[in-house]
C-alpha cells in the first residue's frame, strides 16, 4: 500500500502485511518427493549410508514362507512399520512362488534384489542390495539351512513351525545388523546349544525349586 | 514352569526317537537334494515316517508334560500352534487367535509371572501370522527385566520381533540394555548385543556406544564379532562416532578366529562409508593384515569347519576382497599393493560349484573397481566370458550384472560377447532377460543399432506379454535415440506399432506423429505402411490410433500414391477403403474413448478430402450423436453440424494440420516426463515465432505441442492442477485470439467442453492457443463476440455464421469502474501488447466527484506476489471539483501467473480536502477475465 506515484516495484511492499495472505494460494502444495516410492527412504529420519557406496549393502530382511505362502520366519534388519512388512511379504511371496524351477534364484524387486532359495516347501528368501554379491547371499542361505539342519537333524518346516523361536536364536548367531556373523556352523551350533543348556538348567532349579516350596506348603 | 514347550528338553526328544541320528549332511555343495528337508505339506496328508516321528514326538512331550507339570493351566505353545494349524478356514484361525490373545491380556493385566515367556512365544506366533500384538510390548520390556537367562533369552527376541526403532518403548529398554552389556555372563552379553544390533536406534546408539566400544576388547571371541557387528549399526545410525571405532576395527583384523575376522571386515567397511578419515586410516594400517589373511585363508589346507566347496571360508574371502576395493578405489598404491593377490585369487580359485564363483564374482568386481592393471582387467573380463557360457541361470545371471558395471571400464572387451547377451534376452527366466536387456541397451552404438534393434523387434514378436511392455520401451528408447536415418525409424517403430502396439506409452507415439508431421516426404509412405499395418493388426491400439490420425491428415496421399520411395509397391486403395478402415476401427469393440474420439476427427478430415464420401461419413457420425460417451456425442453433434451448416468454411477448418514443432514438443516432453510442467517456461518460445500465414489466409499459430492438437486428455500423462474455472476462462481467451499465451491448462482433464473447443479449432489449423492479436485482422471468416460471453459450446460454432463485426482490439476488454465512493470515482482501460499476454497496460483515470478540489492527491496500489505492478506518474496531483476534468495514471501489470489466477490489486487514495487528510481504500476484484 505504499505506491507513491513513480517507479516503484510492487512486490516488496506488499510482502508486509497481506502479500502473505494472498501469496498462500500461489505457493504450490509441498510435493511429495519422488523418493517416497523407495521402501527404505521414508521409513526412518536418517539417510541410508549405503545409498552413496551402494555395493556393500547389508542385508535388508529374511523372510522364511512355504509354497503355500505361510509366513514362516521374519527377520527385518531394515526398520519398516508395521504395514509396510505385511505388504512387502505379500509382495515377494507371490514373486518368488510364481516363479518356475530351473530358473535363477534372483528377482528384482523394487530396486532391490532377492535371492531365494526353495528347500523342500520352504523357500528361503533375503532381501539386498542390487550391487551386493548374489552368489554369496545363496551361500549364506545354504549356510543357514545347514545349520538348522545339524541342530534339528533332518529338519523339516514342522520343526521350523513348533520351534519357530529356535530359528529365531540360530538365525541370531548367524546374522547381526544384516551382517555376517560367523562362517563356522559347529561354532554356531555350539553357542545355540550351550544356550539352550543354560535355559535347562534354569528351568530345571526353578522346577525343583518349585518343588520344594510345594512340599513344604503342602 | 519347567515343562513349558519352548524349553523342553532336547535330551527327551533326542533320547526317545529317531535312534540313528541321520548323517551330517555333505557341506561340499548347494544342493537341495543334499540337505533333507522333508516336505510335509500343510494340508494334512498322510505323513511320512519322519512325520510320524514328529506326531510321536508330540505326543511323547505331552505326556511327559502332563507328568511333570499336572498344575499346567492354559495352552501350551506347541498346543495352540497345533489348534491355529487345524484351523480350516481363516474366520476358524481368527477366532482361535483372539481366544489366545484375550487369555494373554488377561494374563498380562494379572501380571502372571509364570507363564510371562510362555505367552511371549505366543505372542511371537499371533505376530508371525500377521495380527496384531502391541499390547505385548511391555512384557519384552519386563522380560528383558528379569534377572534370568531364559526370560532374557526370550525377551530380547520379542523385543527385536514385535517392536522396530521406530516405537517409543524401545527407548524404555535402553537401560536394561546397559545392565546387560555390563554382565559377567557372556551370553547375556551377548543377547544384548544381538537385540542392540538389530534395533539400535539413533538415541540408543549414542547411549550406549560407549560399552559397545568396550566390549570390542573383551577377551571372548564371540562377544567381540557381536559388538563388532554392533558397532556397524551404531556407525550408520551415527556415523560421527565412526572415528571411535577406528584403531579397535583395525586391531581385531589381527585376529585369528574367523567370526571374529568377518566382523571386524565388516565394520571396517561401514567406517570407511562413514567417514573419510577412516577410511585413510584404514588404508594405512590394515592393508598389510588383509592381504595376509587373504593369503592365508586361500592357501590353506582343508580346514573341514570352513571348508565349503574345496575352498576355506568364501565367505571371509568374499568380504576381504571387498574391503580391499573400498581401499583401493581411487588409490593408485593401494590397488598396486593388492594386485598380486587378486590375480592369484582369480586364478587359483576354483569355478566348478557355487561357493568358489562367488569369490571370482566378488574377485573381478573389485578388480574393476580399483586402479588395477591392465593385465589384471583382462583376466577379469576373462572370467566374466566364462560366466557369461556357464550353463547356470545364476552365473549367467550375475556375469551380466557385472558386465554392466564393466562397460564402462572397457566396451570393446564386453562388445565381443553382443551375441552372447543377445541370445540372454531370449532366455526362458525373466531376471536374466531383464538384465541382458538393459545390458544391450547399453551396448547399443552407431554401428550396431540397425543389427541388434532387428534382433530385438524380431524378438519381440515371440516375447512373452509379459516381457513386452520391458521390451518394447527399450527398443522405443534405442530407435529414437538413433532415429537419425528417419526411414528406418519409422519403419521400427511401425514394426513395433504392429507386434506390440498395446504397450507403447504415450509419449512414445505422440513423437512418432511429430516426426511424422516434420518428414513431408515421407508422408506418403507412412500413410500407406500405416494403412497396410492397420489392415493386419489391427487389435494395437496405438497402432491404430496413429493409422487414423495419418489417415485424416494424408489421407490423399493414400489413395493416390503420392510420393512414393522407390523401393514402394504402390498399393490400391480407394477413398472409400480409407473411410472403411476408419469405420472399422469406430466401429470396433475394443477401441477405448480416445481412439473412437481420433476416428471421429480422422472421418471429418475425410470428408473434405473426400468430397464424394461426405454423405456416408455424416451418416456414420450422426450414428455416434446418441453416443453414451459424452466426449463422443458431443464431437458428433458438433462434426454434423460443420458437415452440414458450414460448407463455407470446412475445407478451410479441415485443413491439413501445420507442421508440429519438434523441438518443442521434446521440451515439453521432458518437461512431463519430470512431472514437472512449468509452462511459464514453454509458453513464451511458443508465440517467439511470431504468426505467419497459410496458404488459405488462415492465421497460423507457432506450432503448438501436439498434445494439445490431438486434445489427449482422457489420457494425458501431463495433468494440471490448474482448476476448471480458470482453464475455461483461459480457453474462452484463446478462442478469440485475443493474445493470452498459456499451455498451462494442457490436458486439463476437468474440463472437457474446453477441449472440445479446442480441437474443432485445432481441425482447421487455427488458432488453437495463444494466437496473437494481429491474428484477428486476418481472420475474416470467423467472426467472434467480445469477451465476458458465456457461450455455450455450439453456439459459439453457430456463432461463426452469424456476422457481428470484428471487435476492435483495444475494446477486447471492457473498462472498469475500479472504485467508487460518494467522493471519487476510479476507471480503469485495458491494453495489451501483441504477443505479451502477461503483460496488461492499464490506464487509471480519476474523477473527483465532490465540489471541493483535491489535492496532494496520491493513489496507491499492491498487488500480490506472482503479479508485477509499475506505476507511472499521475498527470496531476489535483483533481479539480465536480467532475470537471479528471487524472490520469498509467499502471503495467504483469501477472506472471497468467492463465491460471486472476488479476487482483487493493489500491488506496490519499488527498488533502481544504488541507485536511483523507484517505480511501479498496479492493477490485471486478478485472475482466483473462487478465
């Protein structure tokens, strides 16, 4: 409102008090960044690491499902909210279970790529980076189910359904962080079984404890 | 309780079945068949031996539960998976789960100790099987709480299972896991490292950073690999503590356990991603230890427990070498020092099963990552060839991915195996045809083109469907990226029109029309290879959609054989043939809006260059004027009543369509593909051509995008956000020439009547936008009404039989009374420069209506920010009384939103009244449209 006769370029003066007012409309909505599409981008407030030297990716998930599609075992190592993982199981299930034998153990998904393996009706699936090694994420799965092989002796997916949680702890000692954890399957094993000898014991002293008391009460 | 499922004795189970333990089995190689898993389908079929074995099992720990624990309430967890499993349908499952969950809860709220891990595995399965289990968070916390191993154990799993780094209890559980990185019990120790690994979050990283570090140093192996991995998880959620961990990563490489080793790798890579400083750090100290553990690990004797495939430890392997491309990349003396090893690994290893090809694959990816010699690459590329001819999907696989990346070190090297990747597009596995694709498409070059594009379109015709959509966009992309010889490309693309027309995008077909437009001499060719593929296949909508659009425009160069090549057949077709192909494709099923709406344009244009067909064509579009479609009923009614009232000016408004322009049609293409339409940039280069005319006197636009002419808008990828107020403002604008340039509203899906306009206009090569002011004056057939009509959409057709004189240009606007109180009047005129529709010269004139006399008078203005106001100086500062005479005040508006918002301004008056102040203030909000 300050126009003097004159020269004078509108668009300071009106910044002051109604410019802010009327510029609101002309101000285009925040977009949406081309990003969000990416699964791991939104997810957290940082800044993957990986994106700048991407070849040296961690592994992003594990996801253990049968032919059937049932959900087996997951492992995220990758933050994702709650939805988003029953959308991405969804998805890779039905990529990786509509593809026929013969075929190579990759598929790309999203950018990202995942190497599956199918033993018996399980298939074995992990989740990395387009520039990691395939070859070596196959031996790693083999790595897995040989190990699970050696604990359970003969395992079959009843063994992974009843003891789930034991996947779980030998999936532990073999991966942390999407990482490498230990290459030797009897160290492996030994550590999970010495564990599960301490949850033994435990039990046992807290059984006999238990039992005492019950005596005593009695 | 002692006799809680989870933790049942193995020794029960061990001890009472299965009494020879089967064979360890061979480690040698992936093979499924070598590693027994037994399958057992879910759906309950009779179960083999070893199922068997499991049903005894269960039964066996049943009883022995039922004798331990008699008091055992509620079920176990093997009983409740057992009851989820026997479930037959989903609704059955559902409501076994939210039995289990409401006894959990209660559980919970009673604050059962007992059976606190018990629920937690379940909850772990309720979790597993997608439902929801939040309300268990806080038992993690209190099992992670407890002082014992076994509720430890479990908790730290639920913690990483249920919860992710996003939740906010995970900060609750921050102090637990500082007590448990202090305990002297490894396991423990080594439980919170595992959960801190998988979970950390950036505050929890910072906390306890500290007692990760710490534990690096430990004295137990498998800590030491834990925290080791730990720290790579705290480096990427903080990577400025990755200088912390620098001198203990590089130290735990002189390590001798492997766990330990592989970790200690590991972690050094995340430092050197994170922080240059490390990474020097690393190059200085490390280099030494890794080309010796590298050395060692490959030249050992058979070490059974690392021993996969021949070789020992791949898996340490593969990680050295990639550390050692972190090192060396960019880093002339660090590639040196590694040279010697790489090429004895690439040599040495072992390329007959999966474990030593993975070490290769790794070894030759950091060859090419490094400065390496010469010798070293061509070795690399060597092996890449023999991957490249292994029979296995998966080698195949990963030597394309690398030759990818190697194309760039050397494209001679990988040009030798194009065959090779050339029969790869054609495997039966999609990831390895997705690969080579892309592999061929980088491959691509000026002398090869023509071969691999034939290979690649005669692939095309077997591909798979789904493999089409993949393919047909690279072959798009190479042909015109190589589309100088514009024969070929036009015969590639009226290939790949014919064997996948379905899955060509848009834009793809809009260029090829461009192109089509701009090569007059070879107009007639393509109207005829069009016609003849349009008979063939015509199911291709894209095909068809460009075959009708050349058709309406070439259409006597089809029936004549006009300019034909010299290696052409000239072809019989007669002007109804041509009518009759465009019918056909009308009248077809499956043709969608757009095509059906392209026909009708195409049988109008027809009509013209056709004199003799005219009738049939009326009949044929009046058949479409009770059309369901209201973009088509509407086209019909309009068409019939330019066949049918307008003979003046149809051979006129059916002229052929000008020359599109290519350059600007690919700015505008780019410019969509980014989904970012700044048509503020477009739209001044669209009228820099200035108006020239056509033969029939018609005023030419500067050749608008061809979007626009083949007003694409049910499908237009390019949809503004511009509302349908303004783009029918605009439209109306446009119509009258009156000058306004703007594409913003382009595809403006909203409103469609606008559209309609435009393409009847576009038919007769007038202005369908932005077309000048000098246009009007040569423009005597159409005559138009002044501006704030309403018109309906044919009226405004009728209109043009109607003859109202040609508006004078300055008048196009009204003037305004900007402002009126009992004491001033304001009116404002309107003048736009030619070709500067942004740009309004308005002339303020001041009118004192009182009987006093006005001085110091001084008129203010503001406008908003996206319009541009210059004020000139009054003619006086005194306005004299009653209306006797009045000020003038001459003001540029630029309005650099032109088209999409309207002008607004707020203005104030200030005078002197016998030397008093006064002063008034208003807003106008009554500018004409189009401003």
């Amino acid at each position: 409102m300050q126009h003097r006769g004159g020269t004078v370029d509108s668009g300071k003066p009106a910044a002051e008090d109604d410019s802010a007012a009327w510029q609101r409309p002309a101000a285009p909505p925040p977009g949406l960044g081309p990003a969000s599409d990416d699964p791991l981008c939104w997810l957290s407030g940082h800044t993957r690491l990986s994106e700048g030297a991407a070849d040296l990716g961690e592994i992003h998930f594990v996801l253990l499902v049968s032919r059937q599609g049932k959900v087996r075992l997951t492992k995220w190592y990758t933050p994702y909210p709650q939805k988003q993982r029953s959308k991405i199981i969804k998805e890779i299930s039905t990529l990786v279970l509509t593809r026929g034998p013969k075929l190579c153990n990759f598929v790309d998904w999203q950018g990202y790529r995942v190497v599956y393996k199918r033993y018996a009706s399980l298939y074995f699936c992990m989740c990395i980076d387009p520039a990691d090694n395939e070859l070596e994420t196959l031996q790693i799965i083999h790595h897995y189910v040989e190990i699970l092989d050696r604990y359970f002796g003969n395992v079959c997916e009843l063994d992974l359904i009843f003891n789930f949680h034991k996947a779980y702890f030998i999936l532990d000692e073999i991966l942390i962080a999407g990482e490498l954890q230990e290459s030797n399957k009897k160290s492996v094993l030994r550590l999970v079984t010495t564990q599960d000898a301490l949850v033994e014991a435990a039990k046992e002293k807290a059984g006999s404890l238990r039992n005492i008391i019950a005596q005593a009460t009695k | 309780m002692a006799s809680n499922s989870p933790f049942k004795p193995k020794s029960s189970r061990a001890s009472s079945q299965i009494p020879p333990p089967p064979p360890p089995p061979s480690a040698s190689q992936i093979r499924p068949a070598v590693v027994v898993l037994l399958v057992r389908p879910c759906g309950g079929e009779i179960p083999r031996r070893p199922a068997l074995d499991s049903v005894e099992r269960i039964v066996e720990d049943f009883a022995m539960d039922l004798a331990i624990n008699p008091f055992s309430s509620g079920t176990r967890l093997r009983d409740m998976i057992r009851a989820i499993r026997a479930c037959k349908t989903a609704a059955e499952e559902r409501a076994v789960v939210r039995r289990e969950c409401a006894a959990i809860r209660a559980a919970i709220s009673e604050g059962d100790q007992d059976y606190r891990h018990r629920n937690m595995a379940k909850l772990m399965f309720i979790h597993m099987l997608g439902y929801p289990t939040h309300f268990g968070q806080m038992e993690c916390l209190k099992l992670i709480a407890a002082a014992g191993f076994p509720e430890k154990r479990i908790g730290y799993l639920g913690l990483t299972l249920l919860l992710d780094e996003r939740q906010e209890v995970l900060m609750l559980v921050t102090n637990s896991l500082k007590q448990d990185l202090n305990h002297s019990n490894q396991f423990i120790v080594g439980l919170a490292l595992c959960a801190l690994g998988n979970i950390c979050s950036a505050e929890m990283a910072r906390d306890l950073a500290p007692e990760v570090e710490r534990l690096l140093q430990n004295r137990d192996p498998n800590t030491k690999k834990k925290a080791a991995l730990c720290s790579i998880r705290i480096v990427r959620k903080v990577p400025d503590l990755a200088e912390n961990f620098m001198s203990a990563a590089a130290s735990l490489l002189k390590e001798k356990h492997h766990g330990v080793l592989i970790s200690a790798v590991q972690l050094c890579m995340e430092l050197c991603k994170a922080s240059y400083e490390a990474l020097e750090y690393l190059r200085k100290n490390c280099l030494e230890g890794l080309v010796r553990i590298l050395r060692d690990v490959s030249n050992s004797s058979y070490a059974p427990e690392y021993d996969i495939g021949g070789i020992t430890d791949p898996f340490l392997h593969i990680r050295v070498l990639k550390l050692m491309r972190i090192l060396g990349q960019g880093d002339a003396d660090c590639s040196e020092y590694i040279n010697d090893i790489l090429a004895q690994v690439s040599t040495k290893t072992e390329s007959n099963k999966n474990a030593g090809n993975a070490i290769l694959y790794e070894c030759v990816e950091t060859i090419m990552g490094i400065e390496a010699t010469s010798g070293l690459r061509v070795l690399a590329i060597n092996i890449l060839g023999r991957f490249l001819s292994n029979r296995d999907n998966n080698i195949r696989y990963v030597a394309l991915n690398m030759l990818t990346k190697a194309i760039a070190v050397d494209t001679q090297a990988v040009q030798r195996h194009r065959a090779t990747i050339l029969e790869c597009v054609k495997d039966a596995d999609v990831s390895i045809r997705k690969r080579a694709l892309e592999l061929v498409y980088l491959l691509v070059n000026d002398t090869n083109v023509k071969p691999l594009t034939k290979e690649l379109v005669d692939y095309l015709e077997v591909s798979d469907q789904d493999f089409k959509e993949d393919l047909t966009a690279k072959i798009c992309s190479i042909v015109e990226k190589f589309s100088m010889d514009k024969l070929w490309y036009l015969d590639q693309m009226f290939r790949v029109l014919s064997l996948a027309g379905n899955y060509i995008k848009d834009d793809v077909w809009h260029a090829l029309i461009v192109l089509m437009s701009n090569a007059s001499e070879l107009q007639g060719y393509s109207v005829r290879s069009l016609y003849k593929a349009l008979q063939a296949s015509g199911e291709q909508e894209s095909l068809v959609r460009v075959a009708v659009w050349c058709i309406g425009e070439y259409g006597e160069m089809l029936v004549n054989n006009l300019s034909m090549l010299d290696m052409e057949e000239p072809i019989t077709v007669t002007e109804s043939d041509a009518v009759d192909a465009v019918e056909a494709t009308l009248q077809r099923y499956s043709a969608d809006v757009t095509t059906r709406a392209m026909c009708l344009v195409s049988l109008l244009k027809l009509s013209s260059r056709f004199p003799p067909t005219s009738e049939r064509i009326k009949d044929i579009v009046a058949q479409n004027k009770g059309n369901t479609v209201l973009e088509l009923q509407q086209r019909s009614i309009e068409f019939s009543s330019i066949i049918q009232r307008h003979q003046s000016i149809k051979s006129s408004l059916l002229e052929r369509m000008p020359v599109l322009d290519e350059a600007n049609y690919l700015v505008k293409r780019a410019a969509s593909t980014q989904a970012a339409v700044s048509s503020l940039n477009s739209a001044p280069a669209a009228t820099s051509g200035g108006p020239f005319k056509l033969p029939n006197g018609v005023a030419k636009p500067p050749p608008a995008p061809l979007a626009d002419l083949l007003d694409l808008s049910s499908d237009d990828a390019p949809v503004t956000t511009s509302s349908p107020t303004t783009a029918r403002n605009d439209f109306l604008q446009d119509l009258l020439g009156i000058g306004l340039t703007d594409s913003s509203p382009i595809g403006g899906a909203p409103s469609t009547s606008n559209d309609i306009l435009m393409d009847l206009l576009s038919i007769g090569s007038s202005p369908v936008q932005n077309g000048p002011p000098t246009s009007n004056s040569s423009l005597p057939a159409i005559e138009t009404k002044p501006v704030p009509v309403k018109p309906q959409v044919v009226d405004l057709l009728d209109g043009l039989s109607s003859s109202t004189s040609l508006p004078d240009e300055n008048a196009a606007y009204p003037t305004i009374t900007a402002f009126q109180s009992a004491t001033l009047r304001i009116t404002f005129s309107f003048k736009k420069q030619p070709g500067k529709p942004q740009e309004t010269t308005i002339n303020a004139s001041f009118t004192n209506l009182a009987t006093t006399t006005f001085t110091d008078f001084v008129f203010q203005a503001a406008v908003p920010k996206f319009i541009q106001l210059r004020l000139d100086p009054a003619s006086s500062s005194t306005l004299p009384a009653s209306g006797n005479g009045s000020v003038t005040q001459s003001l540029s508006v630029t309005n650099n939103q032109h088209g999409q918002k309207p002008l607004a301004m707020r203005i104030r008056m200030s005078y002197k009244v016998n030397g008093e102040d006064r002063l008034e203030q208003g807003q106008i909000s009554n500018f004409p449209a189009g401003l």
